[in-house]
C-alpha cells in the first residue's frame, strides 16, 4: 500500500520534469543560429522563411531562424545588433533630437511616414561625399519612392554646417543626436576618441525598422548609397 501511495507523485514530478525546458536543446539552437549567422559574411543578405535560393538555383532550409528574424539582415557588421529585428522605433519618446534648434522627438521624425533614414558620425566624408549625393538624386527618391530622406548626425558642426544650410533648402531633412541616445538605442554608438556613431542608413515605415545597412568604418560609404538602399527597398517589397 505504502508503494502505491508514493506512486502517482513519483509520476507527476516525472510529467512536469519532462515539460522544463531543456537547457541542451536551449545550447543547440544557440549554436545554429550563430553559425547561421557566422555564414553570412560578406554581401549583406536576409533571410528568409521556409527557403531561400542558392547561386545556381538550389535552396538552403533557414528553418534554424528564430520568429521574428526572417527578414533579418545577418551581416558581421549587423548582426552584434541583435540580428536587426523589425521594431518600433517611436516607442521611445523620451529620446529627444533637435531639428532646426527646435527640439523633437523620434515619432516626429518617423511616424506616419516612409523614411529613408540615413546616419552620419560627421567630418569631411558625410560633407563631402554621403550627404551630397542623397541631396543630388533627392529629387529621385522624393516623393516617388520615400515620404522623406531624414539625415541623423551627434551635431551639424564643423564641416557640416554648409551641407546642412544647404539640405535645408531640400528634401533631406536633419535632426542631430546630440546624447547619442538614438545611436545607443539602435546599438550603433561608437565609444572612444573619433566618430561617435557608426555610419548607417535604414529604411523606416510609419516608424517601424524594416532595413539597416552598416558601413564596416564610419569612414566608408559602400553599403549606404543611393543604389544600395534602393535595392534593399526592393527587396523589402519583393519580400511582403
């Protein structure tokens, strides 16, 4: 009798046992997706669910992609981001910006619309080179692909204050970061001497990420041109 008392709690401890999660199985799947993410290297590409095409036409499984990322950009330079998942950028109306002297927040910027955002750590690479060539081919991209180009920088100083007057006359709008906290909050600041903020550019819809491009350094502009993040569009609208 003593036996059979002990028996129906000896096997509920066993049912509940063996609903725990199962630390093992938590490890395995950590290690796909790090591979996952380690064979991405290179040209930026997102994944995809159920399959996605090979060179050549073959298809790899990327059923190893947690919820939530299969339109994740899985770059190097992305990935320490937190895979780039699709998020509301506006819930965080605390952070403040300034346009034109006047203070903002990021809901003014983003909300509403379809924006190309685009992130500048400053110096004579953003003056002479990036910010330049959104405000030639604005025109282009306002207002038959984008609602608004919005060019995000810690301060519009030094080397940019003539670029800046100039934006101000076009369809390229710019808010400044002066804490950083927008940079922190997208997990694109920089610390140390330098710039203070990685260079990026994303496509933001009625405030919810949907892209980001990273620039390997601040001093390059190869993964946030006009073409590229016209393609990314086009691969966003291929994808819904």
């Amino acid at each position: 009798m003593a036996a059979r008392r002990l028996s129906r709690p000896l096997w509920r401890l066993r049912s509940i046992s063996s609903s725990l999660p199962n630390p093992g199985r938590n490890d395995q799947h950590r290690v796909a997706l790090m591979a996952t993410a380690a064979g991405t290297a290179g040209a930026p590409k997102t994944a995809q669910s159920g399959s996605q095409e090979k060179p050549g036409g073959a298809e790899r499984s990327t059923h190893d992609v947690p919820r939530g990322h299969h339109r994740s950009d899985l770059s190097d330079t992305s990935c320490h981001i937190g895979l780039m998942r699709m998020r509301d950028l506006t819930l965080r109306q605390d952070i403040r910006l300034l346009a034109g002297g006047a203070s903002t927040t990021i809901g003014d910027a983003l909300k509403g619309h379809k924006v190309l955002l685009v992130g500048l750590p400053g110096g004579k690479v953003c003056a002479e080179k990036h910010v330049p060539e959104y405000l030639h081919r604005a025109s282009e991209l306002v207002p038959a692909v984008f609602d608004k180009i919005v060019c995000i920088m810690p301060e519009a100083c030094g080397d940019l204050k003539p670029i800046v007057a100039e934006a101000a006359k076009s369809e390229v709008a710019v808010v400044e970061d002066q804490s950083g906290a927008f940079a922190r909050m997208m997990g694109l600041e920089r610390t140390g001497g330098g710039a203070k903020s990685q260079r990026f550019a994303a496509i933001v819809e009625d405030g919810i990420l949907l892209g980001l491009r990273v620039e390997k350094a601040p001093g390059e502009v190869k993964a946030t041109t006009v073409d590229n993040m016209l393609a990314l569009w086009s691969q966003i609208t291929k994808n819904r």
